[in-house]
C-alpha cells in the first residue's frame, strides 16, 4: 500500500488515499474523505511506484 497526498477537485483540501500497489492499473469511485463527493480514480504503478495518477469530479 502506497499513501498519496492530492488535492480534491470539489474542495480543493489536500487529503489523501492508501493505494493498493498489488495492482499495476485501477479505475474506480471513492468518496473524498471531507466533503464526500465522489472521485474517480485512475492510477498506475510501475515497479511498486505511482507511475501515473488522477483525481477527477463525475459530472452528474
């Protein structure tokens, strides 16, 4: 597990998330832990290092 610092594009305060280095590509929706609105997730990993990585709003 990695942990990421960056900045949520709802709030703008800067948290972060533990990511799961066992997988070298992931997608997915998480809640930002302060306001809770949801964030796509994309990230790579290259040799067990963040290679790639982005916090977008879903448009609803």
């Amino acid at each position: 597990m990695k942990e990421h610092f960056f900045t949520c594009p709802y709030c703008w305060e800067h948290i972060s998330m533990l990511l799961d280095d066992s997988l070298m590509t992931q997608d997915y929706i998480e809640d930002c832990e302060v306001c809770c609105n949801p964030l796509q997730i994309q990230v790579k990993f290259l040799n067990s290092e963040i290679a790639e990585f982005q916090a977008s709003s879903i448009e609803q």
